[in-house]
C-alpha cells in the first residue's frame, strides 16, 4: 500500500538586521542563591547599551515587582519569601530603544 502525504511548508519571517537595534541581554546566570537573596551577573553589553532593566514576577500570586535598572552586568535581589519566580533582563539603549526580555526561572528557599 503506498500512502501520499500532501507537502507540509513552514513560513518564517527573518528580522532585519536593522530592526535589531539594542541587543539581547547575554549569558545571565545565577551568581549567588542564598535564603531568600539571588544574584545575576552576564555579559557586558557592546554597541549602545546605557542600561540594563531587571524585574520578576512570582508566581504564586503573578505579583511583579516593579522594573528595577542597573548601570552594570549583575543586580541582587534581597528578602525574596520562599516560591518559584520568573526573573526577567533586558537591555536599554537609551532613546525608547530596549531589547526583549530574557526570562531565568529559579526556585528561592528560605
């Protein structure tokens, strides 16, 4: 028995390289966890950036914190109570100009 299959195709839309005018934040990782305190560091941004925005939102109660900036590559978060939170980074070029959020999912203990 032979079995036809109709052709299956799949769109996708490249970006334009102009369309990318602040990059994505780079290389986040969990520096230091302890208790309730949680630390991020990653890459120094090149080409623009002013800034860098950081935020989470938990997710017991999807309270978000407010967005938070920073002038280098790390920020510390302090006296986080015990549950599972989505901590977001982006980069900020300066004139409305930011990046996407990158999301890091970590598990605070206290």
């Amino acid at each position: 028995m032979l079995l036809l299959a109709a052709p299956t195709f799949f769109g996708f839309t490249a970006a334009n390289e102009s369309d990318l005018t602040c990059p994505l934040t780079t290389g986040v990782f969990t520096a230091n966890k302890s208790g309730g305190d949680i630390s991020f560091d990653w890459n120094n941004c090149s080409g623009g950036c002013v800034q860098y925005l950081v935020k989470y939102i938990r997710r017991q109660d999807n309270y978000q914190s407010q967005e938070f900036t920073t002038g280098t590559s790390a920020y510390s978060f302090s006296n986080l109570p015990s549950g599972n939170y989505d901590f977001y980074f982006a980069t900020d070029c300066g004139g409305g100009s930011t990046s996407g959020w990158i999301i890091i999912e970590e598990l605070i203990i206290n």
